[in-house]
C-alpha cells in the first residue's frame, strides 16, 4: 500500500541537525529536479525579500521564511515526519504508533512537495516554506514542472498494490495515476451527515477532512491493515467502525472515489 499525502503549510523547526543530503532522499530518480527547485529557491530568498515573499505568496508577518530558505542547504534536516506538522499529522501522531506501525509508515507513507516532489517519512530534510502553488521564476509552476519526473519515478514506488490517495488538488496535479495503476488508486472524501427537520443534509468539510485522513491513516497502520485494492480497502475501513460509500468507476483505468460519511467533526 502506497499513501500519498498533502504536506503541511506549518512546519516544525529544522533543528540542530547535519544538514541536508539530496542524494540520500528516496526516490533518487527525483534528484535532478529537487537540485533544480532548490537551486532556485535558494537564490531567489537569498535576493530581494519583497520579491520572495510575493513568489512564495507570504505577507510581511512570515518574512522569517525568506531567510529560512536563502539558508536551506546548511541548515539542520529532521526526518520528514518531524517537520511537517498540522491538522492531519497531529491526527496521524506518527510519534505515539508503536514499532510495528512506525515501519508500516516508513514504508507506506509519501508526502508531496512543492520543493522535493515527493518524501518518505524518514527523509531527512530541514524546514521549509515553498508550496506546489509557487511559480519560480526559472521553472514556472512547480505543479506543472514536477510531472514529468514524477511520471518517471512514481509508478515504480506504486508497486502493485493499492494507491490511496489523500493529497489535496494542488498537490495532486503533479502526479495522476494512470492506466493500471489508476484502477487500484482511490481518493477519500470526507463529508459531515447531520439531521435537519428530520431530513439527512451531508456536506463537504474542509478543515475536518485533514483530520479524519489522519485518523484513517492511523488506523490502517496501527491495525496492520494492507489491502492490495479499493475494495479490500473499504472493507478494512468498514471492519475499523468507518461508514464508507464507494463505488466502482465504470470503466478500468479510473480512481475509485469513497466518501467516509462522519457525523462528528472535531
């Protein structure tokens, strides 16, 4: 099982760490284009600030950002998993899993980048501020400029089991499963069912989404759950108390798409 996940607009402290290697990232087929992303964002905070931060899309508050980046080839490297934080990795608290579970996560769990496309939970890498949104002057939009290495590079991490696909849309544009591998990918959506005069109303959340997609990442990994497709995955979903509607696409080479229907947000 391969789980893509969004990475966190706050992250955590770089620390005091050695600093970062690129070449001892996974997915070395990555390497030249996480050099290129890092070449220019190191460049353009080590510039005019005002420049960088309306590159980055920051306001005058996160100005601390800029000199983070200008610093990012010296600065400390935590694993992956220690840095981002946020409503989905609190809810996931990779921390607390016990030992079984934590290599669950090491090698079921990718988190994409704007900066490094794509990492495993036990890369280490330092603190950084540069989302899959930012158009860097030399590269242009990194949603778009990550696909054609992670078209490389992704399928072969795939495996040949099931893909579950959590990442929010900008993160999703830089790599979509296609062909075989789409036929076992499926993507969740979380929606809120409530009583209203007596009659159902769902609707779509939004900050509540990121944390049940880290409950239910949680909950396959301290359960040990591994299922090879959509369907084995709404089973095992189902057999872990959640409500799950899913149906299979019309035709092969389509995502499933399943909703877990919550009736609490928090």
């Amino acid at each position: 099982m391969l789980v893509l996940l969004p990475p966190s607009e706050g992250k955590a402290p770089s620390g005091s760490g050695a600093p970062l290697e690129l070449e001892s990232l996974s997915l070395p087929g990555l390497s030249a284009a996480r050099e290129a992303v890092l070449g220019e964002l190191v460049e353009l905070c080590s510039g005019d600030e005002d420049k960088a931060r309306e590159v980055l899309g920051i306001g005058e508050g996160l100005r601390g950002e800029v000199a983070k980046n200008a610093g990012l080839r010296t600065a400390g490297a935590r694993p992956a998993g220690e840095i981002y934080t946020g409503v989905l990795y609190d809810a996931l608290d990779l921390g607390s899993l016990d030992a079984a579970a934590t290599r669950r996560a090491a090698g079921s769990l990718l988190v994409f980048s704007g900066l490094w496309g794509a990492v495993r939970m036990t890369d280490r890498i330092p603190s950084y501020r540069c989302s899959m949104g930012v158009r860097l002057p030399g590269l242009g939009a990194l949603g778009a400029y990550w696909r054609t290495p992670m078209a490389g590079a992704l399928p072969a991490a795939a495996g040949d089991g099931l893909v579950l696909d959590l990442r929010s849309s900008a993160y999703a544009a830089a790599w979509k499963p296609k062909g075989e591998v789409a036929g076992r990918t499926a993507t969740v959506r979380v929606l809120h069912s409530r009583m209203v005069d007596g009659v159902e109303k769902r609707s779509v959340v939004s900050h509540f989404n990121k944390a049940t997609k880290g409950r239910i990442v949680r909950s396959l990994l301290t359960a040990g759950a591994v299922p090879k497709d959509p369907a084995e995955l709404v089973k095992a979903l189902r057999d872990l108390g959640y409500t799950v509607e899913a149906e299979a696409p019309g035709r092969a080479g389509r995502a499933w798409t399943l909703d877990v229907v919550v009736t609490e947000i928090h």
